[in-house]
C-alpha cells in the first residue's frame, strides 16, 4: 500500500537522486534510498480527495495543518453542509424523491449562504469582518470570490454529491472562501474549525444562524416544497429512530475534520428535536430567504386533510367510515382550501400549516361530534352497540368505543413502555469524543476507551439477543389486523350504532358538543389556550395522548389545534359569545 | 457489599424528593411550577434529554436490581455508562460513584459474572477519578473477602496503602487507616489460625516455644496497622477486638486495658455498647474487683438496657452491700424486661420473681412501688394478659409459672395471668402451684379489698 501510494512522486529526491518514494505517518514524502524527508505532502498531491482544480486551489489553503491537531482547515458550514448532506442521503434511502435532495436543498442551502453572507456573494461575511486580513489576501480572493454567478459553475462537485457523483450537473456551494483563523487566538480558546469562534459569538440582526435543529428545518422545507409524503412528526421520529443522521451527525465526518472547543457548542446535541421548535425554525428560515409561495396543496396531495385524515383514522385503528365526516369538517371549516394549506413565507404572516397535528385535531372533533367524550355517552354508546353486536354476529359489525379503547389502552400503553425503554437505552455519545481544548483531549479520549471498555463488560451480561432491535422505517407505527386477536382491527366496523336517517341525510345520534375552549388567549405569549388535564373528561385526556404519542407532540399542542378547529367550525357561537362578554364588559 | 442497596436508593431520588416536597408543602397544585423550577435550575435552558433519558435509565437499572433481573440490569447499565462522559463534570463525578455501586451490585448477583469481570471493572473504575480510589479499593477487597480470596484482598489493601496523591491524600486520611485496618484484620485471620495450629501442639514440645515467639512477633507487626485507625473516633469494633486479643496474647495487658479503656470512654468517640461490653469482658478476665466491673455496666445500662449482660448486672447488684445498688438491682430487671425481645426470656422472670420475694421480704415495699407505678398503667396489657397466658402456658410452662407469681404479686389475685395459670389443673405443678398461691398471698403488693 505504501509502496503503491508513493509511486505517484515521480520527481527525484533532491539529495541521492532516486526515485523512491515513500510515506511518512504525516502524510508526507521521504526517499526511501536516504530518509531525506521533502516538505511535500500527500494530500497536495493525490487528486483523489479534491476533485477538480478550483476546489484544490482552496483546498490547499483549507489542508494546512493547524498548530494543534493535525487536520483540514474547515468551517462551520461545511460542517452543516456536511450533515445536510447525510440527511439528504437518509431522506433518499428512505424513498423520497432524489430532486429533494439535488435540486430543493441544494439550493436553499445555496440561498442560505448567499443570504447570510458566507458564500455566493461579492462580500463574503468573514472577510468583511476581518478587513486587514482581506486586504492582504485579496489578491488570490478575487478570482473566486466574486458572487453569484459562481452558481452557474458547472464543474464543481461538492459533499452535497459526494454520495452521488452521478448528478455532477447539478451546481454546488463552494467550501467557504475565507481567509485563515489567526493561530494566535486559538490558545485560550480553540476551536477545530476555523471560525468556530467566530461563529459561536456571529451575532447579525436579520440573519438566521444556522444550527444543527436548523438543517431538519431545511429538510422539512424541501419536503415540503416536493410535496412529499412525509409529514414534520414522521420526519422528527425517524430522526428519534436514528434513521436520519442527526443527534451524532458530526461523528461521520471525514477524519481530517478536527471538532472541539468551540465546535462542541454547535455541533453537538444532547436533545432530540422537538415539533414546536423545529415548525418555528422552518418559519424563520423560509421568511429569511425571502422563498416564494410554495407549490399548492391539493385535494390529492399527502399534505391535504383528506389524505392525512385516512391515514390517522388508520394508524388509530378508527372505522373507515369516520372518513365522511372528517371530509365534512373539513369543508365546513374551509381548512381543506388551497390556500390555507399552502405555505407562503411573502405573505405577511408567513404561517405554515402544521398538516399532521391538523388531521389528529380533525379526527378528535369528528370523535367528540360522534361521542360527545363527556365520559357518559360514549359509554351508553358502547352499550347499545355491544347489545348489537351480540345479537347480530353476522352483520357488519357496530363501533364499539370501549372495546377500542381497551385494545387501544393496551396497545399504546405497550408501546410507550417499549418507546420508553429505547429512549432510556439511547446512545448519545459519539465515537469521537468532543473535548473543549487540546489539554482535555487526552482525557476524553481515555474517558471514551474506557467507557467503551466498560459496556463491553457489560454487554456481555446482558441478554445475548438485544431487545430493541432497529425499527425499519415506516409511516405507519401500529399494525392491526383482522384476524389477529391481540390487535383486533376495527377499520371496518360501521358507525350504524351512534348515526341516525333523517330524511335523506344522515344525523349523529349524539346531539350535543361542548368546546375545548371558551376563550382564546390574546397575549403575545404564543399558545392559544391552556390545556390543563384535569379540567377534561378522561375519554378527551386518552384521545388527545393517543394522537400526541404518536405524533410525539405535547397533548397541548393537540388541544390547541383542536381549539382553532372549533372556533371555525362553530364560528357563530363564539361570536356570540364575543359579543356576549363585550356587552357585558360595557356594562359594568 | 450488602448495604450498597441502602444507599442505591439516594443518589438519583433525593434531589426529586426535595423539589416534590417544596412544590406540594402548602397543599396547593401548581403544575408549571415544576418546570419553572428546573428551568432556573439549567438557567433558563430546557433540561437536556441527554440528562433526562439517563435519569430514566437509572430507575430502570434500579427497578431491574429490585426485582433481580441481572441481565436486564447490565444492559441498561451498558447504556447509563456513558454518563461518565457528560460534559458536566460535576454529574460526571457523582455519576462515578453511582456506576460503582450499581456496577458492582450487577456483578456481584450476576449469575454469568466472575471475580475476574469484578476485578476488571474495579481496577477500571479506580481510576475514573482520585478521590474514589482509595473507596472502590476497600470495597474490592470486601468482595474478595467475601469470596474467600484472601490473599488477592491483602494484595489489594498493600496497594491501595501506599496510595498517594498530593494534597488529596491528607483529606483521605481516614480512609487510608481503614485500609490499613481491614488489612491488619486480615493478617489477624492468620494469626488466630497459627495460634489454633498452636493450641494442638503439646506446650512441652520443643517446636512449641518457637512457634509461640513466631505468633508473638506476628502480632506485633500486625498491631501496627490498627493503631492509627484506632486513634480516629468512629466504632471499629472487629478492628478493637482483634487488636486486644492480639495483645492479650503477647502479654501486653497495660496496653490492651488503655486501647480499651480509651475506646469506651473518650469522649470523641460515637457512645458504643460494645466497647463497654468488651472492656466488661477483659476486666472479668482480668479478674477486675466488683466495684470496677459495676461502673462499666452501670454505663452500658444507661445505653443499653435491654443488653444481655444486664442479668449479671443484676447479679452484682444483688450481692452487693449497699442499699442503693440492691435497690438499682431490682430497677435492671424492670428495666429488662421492658423490652417487646426480653418477654420470654425465662432467666430474667425467674431472677425477677426471686428477687421480688427477697425484696419483699426484706421490707422495701416502696422499691418494689416506684418501679411499678409506671409499668402499672401497660404491663398488664403487655405482659399478662389473657393471651399471654394461654401461649405461654402453651409452650413454656416454668416460664408462665414464673410470670404468674409475678402477676399475682404485682396486680393482686383477681389478675387474669394468675387466675388462668391457676386454673391449669396440671399433674406435674400442682405442688408449685400450690406454693405460688401461698408466696402470693404473703407478697402481694395490693392489698387485698378488707
């Protein structure tokens, strides 16, 4: 290997005239006749690694070693770019679309740098922060430097095609076209990459730094953007299921690039993403790069309530025929309109629908329309439909709400134990271990050795056959059939029991509804109502923590989704009300 | 190695604990109240799941101890080790020591675990951090103690003894003469086995004396290693004892009789029963005069009056001439027998019955009056009653003939303890029965209704 690897040099050594070369554990070139050591390196040879000559100009720069670890000079974009990059090859393994991942991504994150100012632009971030530095280098800056119409620069192949050499068409982002870190600084505090520092204190009004939960946002938006079938909760649940790198994406990184210090801060993550959180992000993200009205969202679209519904009612084991009625509120209301559905960061309230949490509220309306869930009716409702069931065994057979919620009790609460004990079993560190400077480094790689050594022991003792095996990837999260008695399906139970015939049409046998909320909040603190568990029948309580499980959201959430449905759907009684507490304001 | 669950059950409750009991003091519910307070806790910033999941993991690695699932136990120990690599370092140090003690709990039940998997994983986890060495040291050698590897242990203990680090080590100073000590127990464990070896050769063999010089010299080397530790207040009852004997044996009484005295009675130490009971013990050796060996009960009296050396208190005291001491003679057996584990202990009825007659017979009706007048309101209940005689008269006969005397005696004859054991129409103690009715008439302390 060795030998091979040095047969690249061609050239004579300056001092015995031979011509063989070989390698030193840097990386660098020595003759193999006398041991004189040249100062060239490998890495400035072997094209392999830099694939066209633009980036090698860089790239020779961004390889100097550094005073402290030996290792590439790179930027904390790259490093996002480098985990966007892996995210995409996930999303794509897991069946979406390749233009999400060459043509969607790739260029937001090209709008990003470019809005953000750290690529694609005349003045680049970075360099206008350390002017004396630019003055000096802007000789060789000039030539790659100059702005956007690198994006039409065909030739360049970067980490975002690194898996997929085949899209070589597509254009790429340049690696940051900075200048050098000052060594000096680095002493005190240090950082792997080259502006860590900078980056960590990078305080600009009207820029939106990007963070590691950023870079699901961007994902989540070029799923959107294709429309694809995923929704924001299966995204962040894949993530939680490791089939999407995040909480350790720096870990595969290529081994040049050194991470600590600073770094530590931005790259490493010890939460997983919460819903709330990232739906903001996205927001954000597509108000600051100022994208245009996203593709609509249509009746046949995954995103629609319609389909949503469908899907939901399954994963909750509901009947199939709840359908209609979901399909009718979402009519009534108009939430299934195009342009409500559809994402317009322009518009002045960039609002995105949250289009999972909208289908489960849809369904609890529909439930508590059918069920009343006062605790009392859909029981007497079970009731009549047991007595049904019991004298017509051939029939179809009725809804029974209590024997769903028995097998839906059981069932959930399996699995959150199980979703309990994965979590609890999560592995959080990385292989590399993350230090704060070069004096720690030894220690926290002889903390990992020994950490490692120790689970070693340890998993020997443990069950031989581990229990929680990595789950296959699938939207769906529950499994029910027909003929299995442990998770009886009730998809095609019929709602005969609790609707009644009026005429032509067809009426709920339950005649009453109460709402979620009175009252909305008007303050600028963001929630639109308060969910306090205790106020609600246990029935409500149960549904709204079967649906918020399995979309990993907080039940609040869920309620207050529910809430907003309401209000539209009864919209004139809330304006009574309105008018009501008006009035009465007026007169005292 | 057994207490380990004891103290299992601090670590990760006791700061919940803290905050449940703030939250919910004044009866009041505040749901967010929680939240808030771990959010000033993390200043501001969301508790990291990193630290949540963990925390979960280690009541699952607690659950799995409490119910025995070892192997479950492992494998969420293999996950909560990586708390050793938080980036808090102080979590990082108190998840040391929780890792050791869990660690070695799994290890030491574990069906498929070994010394060897023990050793591993205590010689790793010595040096996660300096202040744990000398600790996980100690409790190593307890588990080879335990497993009867002696030899390892006191390897173990030499190493662990010549451990030093700086600064660090002053403060450790206690526990360096721990280890000194457990490694002194161990050498003592040698010794008592020589001098058995000993005690089966004949003393006129030639072999004999040389031997006896051997142990002699062995225990002097021994003694080295308690003495700091012995100089430190705490209780080190094994450590005192075998040290004593050990210079029992080599002759040195002046020096065992000051160890023992300055274990029981300096003021710095932790009040110790036994270090009164041993001193009891060597001054009865010794053949101490009375005077002496009442003062040393007279103290573990007032510790412990239900000890077992109370019955020869009471001996002393009966035999001694002086009023008060007789009187105090007849408050130990009350004292005694006070006690829910004494109620069937036959010595201390017979001795109490006994004594009571003598007593009454001597005329000292008001001693026999101010012990009783505050057992009169629950000894009845406690001792006499209807339940009592049945079982006891069940099992014990002597023992129910005694406590009848006694009942009668005390609560006159209308008693029911009395009336039942009475009413026993028993081959056997009719004669003593008969006696008992008599003693009891001439005694009793109620005056029977004129």
């Amino acid at each position: 290997m060795e030998l091979e690897e040095a047969k690249e040099l061609k050239e004579r050594c300056s001092q015995c005239d031979a011509i063989s070369w070989g390698l030193t554990e840097e990386g660098k070139y020595y003759c193999t006749s006398c041991h004189n050591v040249t100062e060239r390196s490998k890495e400035v040879i072997n094209t392999d690694i830099i694939p066209n000559t633009k980036i090698k100009y860089i790239s020779r720069g961004l390889k100097r070693k550094s005073k402290f670890e030996k290792g590439w000079d790179w930027y904390v974009c790259e490093g996002f770019q480098h985990i966007l990059c892996q995210q995409a090859e996930a999303l794509k393994t897991l069946g979406v679309a390749p233009e999400v991942k060459n043509e969607v991504l790739h260029n937001f994150w090209k709008r990003y740098l470019q809005k953000s100012k750290q690529a694609y632009c005349a003045n680049p971030v970075y360099t206008s922060r350390r002017k004396a530095q630019v003055l000096e280098d802007r000789v060789h800056h000039s030539d790659w430097t100059n702005g956007p119409e690198l994006l039409s620069d065909a030739n360049c192949t970067s980490c975002l095609e690194s898996g997929a050499e085949s899209q070589s068409d597509v254009p790429a982002p340049k690696p940051f076209p900075a200048p050098k870190a000052p060594q000096s600084e680095a002493a005190s505090v240090c950082s792997g990459s080259v502006d860590g520092i900078e980056y960590s204190e990078w305080k600009e009004k009207g820029v939106v730094k990007m963070t590691v939960p950023g870079t699901l946002a961007l994902c989540y938006l070029s799923l959107l953007w294709q429309r694809e079938t995923v929704t924001l909760s299966d995204l962040l649940r894949f993530v939680e299921e490791d089939h999407i790198p995040y909480i350790k994406a720096f870990q595969s990184f290529p081994e040049e690039m050194k991470l600590y210090g600073r770094d530590k801060g931005i790259f490493a993550i010890e939460s997983w993403p919460d819903y709330e959180e990232i739906y903001k992000h996205t927001i954000e993200i597509a108000t600051f790069l100022d994208l245009p009205r996203f593709p609509d969202i249509t009746e046949d679209c995954f995103l629609h309530p319609n389909v949503l519904c469908v899907k939901y009612l399954m994963e909750a084991n509901l009947p199939d025929e709840m359908h209609g009625l979901t399909h009718q509120v979402t009519k009534m209301t108009g939430m299934g309109d195009v342009d409500s559905l559809t994402f317009d960061p322009i518009a002045k309230a960039a609002r995105t629908v949250k289009y999972d949490v909208q289908a489960a509220a849809l369904i609890v309306v529909v439930l508590k329309l059918l069920f009343l869930l006062d605790d009392k009716a859909e029981w007497s409702l079970s009731d009549l439909a047991e007595v049904h069931n019991e004298k017509n065994k051939t029939d179809k057979p009725w809804f029974n709400f209590r024997t769903w919620y028995q097998v839906m009790k059981k069932s959930v609460d399996e699995k959150k134990l199980k979703w309990e004990e994965a979590r609890a079993k999560y592995m959080w560190k990385s292989k590399k271990p993350l230090y704060f400077s070069h004096i720690d480094k030894s220690v926290a790689y002889k903390r990992r050795e020994m950490v490692v050594n120790l689970q070693k022991q340890f998993s020997a003792l443990a069950n031989s056959t581990p229990t929680v095996e990595k789950k296959s990837p699938s939207s769906f999260q529950f499994r029910w059939a027909k003929d299995d008695p442990a998770r009886p399906c009730f998809h095609g139970h019929s709602l005969q029991g609790v609707l009644l015939k009026k005429g032509p049409a067809l009426v709920t046998k339950n005649s009453l509804y109460w709402l979620s909320t009175q009252k909305f909040c008007r303050s600028y603190c963001k929630h639109v109502t308060t969910y306090e568990e205790s106020n609600f029948s246990l029935s409500y309580q149960f549904i709204l923590n079967l649906f918020s499980f399995l979309l990993r959201i907080k039940a609040a959430l869920l309620h207050d989704e529910v809430s907003l449905i309401e209000k539209k759907l009864f919209k004139k009684k809330y304006s009574e009300a309105k008018k009501n507490s008006r009035s009465r304001k007026v007169k005292r | 190695m057994t207490d380990f669950s004891e103290e299992l059950t601090r670590p990760g409750s006791e700061d919940d604990q803290v905050e449940i009991s703030a939250v919910s003091g004044t009866g009041m519910h505040f749901p967010w109240l929680q939240e808030h307070l771990d959010a000033v806790a993390t200043r501001g910033k969301k508790k990291k799941e990193f630290a949540q999941t963990t925390g979960a993991c280690l009541s699952f690695i607690k659950e799995a101890l409490l119910k025995h699932q070892w192997q479950r136990a492992a494998e969420y120990m293999c996950s909560y080790l990586q708390i050793l690599e938080d980036f808090d370092s102080n979590k990082r140090q108190s998840a040391t020591e929780i890792v050791w003690k869990l660690g070695s709990e799994v290890l030491f039940y574990h069906p498929e675990s070994s010394t060897e998997t023990f050793n591993t994983f205590a010689d790793q986890m010595k040096n996660i951090g300096v202040l744990n060495y000398l600790k996980i040291s100690l409790q190593h050698a307890l588990y080879l103690i335990h497993h009867g590897m002696l030899e390892e242990a006191s390897r173990n203990l030499s190493q662990a003894e010549t451990w030093r680090y700086g600064e660090k080590s002053s403060s450790q100073e206690t526990l360096i003469n721990l280890v000194q000590a457990y490694k002194g127990l161990l050498e003592y464990f040698s010794w008592s086995e020589r001098k058995m070896e000993l005690s089966k050769l004949d003393k006129d063999d030639y072999a004999y004396s040389t031997e006896a010089r051997n142990i002699v010299s062995h225990s002097w080397k021994t003694s080295v290693n308690f003495n700091a530790l012995i100089k430190t207040p705490g209780v080190w009852d094994p450590f005192v004892k075998s040290y004593v004997e050990m210079l029992e044996f080599s002759g040195d009484r002046d020096g065992a009789r000051k160890v023992l005295t300055s274990y029981a009675y300096d003021e710095k130490f932790p009040a110790n029963p036994n270090a009164h009971v041993y001193l009891y013990n060597f001054l009865k050796r010794e053949k101490a005069p009375r005077a002496k060996l009442l003062s040393v009960l007279k103290i573990l009296y007032q510790i412990v009056p239900s000890h077992k050396l109370m019955l020869e208190f009471h001996l002393l005291l009966k035999k001694s001439e002086k009023e008060e001491h007789r009187k105090l003679g007849l408050a130990v057996l009350f004292g005694l027998l006070d006690f829910a584990g004494c109620t069937r202990n036959i010595t201390a009825w017979k001795h109490l019955a006994s004594y009571l007659r003598q007593i009454l017979m001597q005329n000292h009706l008001a001693w026999v009056q101010e012990e009783w007048k505050s057992r009169r309101n629950w000894w009845p209940a406690f001792h006499f009653s209807y339940f009592w005689a049945k079982s006891d008269w069940k099992e014990d006969k002597d023992l129910a003939y005694e406590k009848a005397l006694i009942a009668g005696m005390l609560l006159g004859k209308g008693c029911r303890y009395f009336r039942y054991i009475l009413k026993q129409d028993h081959q056997g103690v009719k004669k003593k029965i008969k006696l008992m009715k008599k003693s009891v008439k001439k005694y009793s302390i109620v005056k029977p209704p004129c």
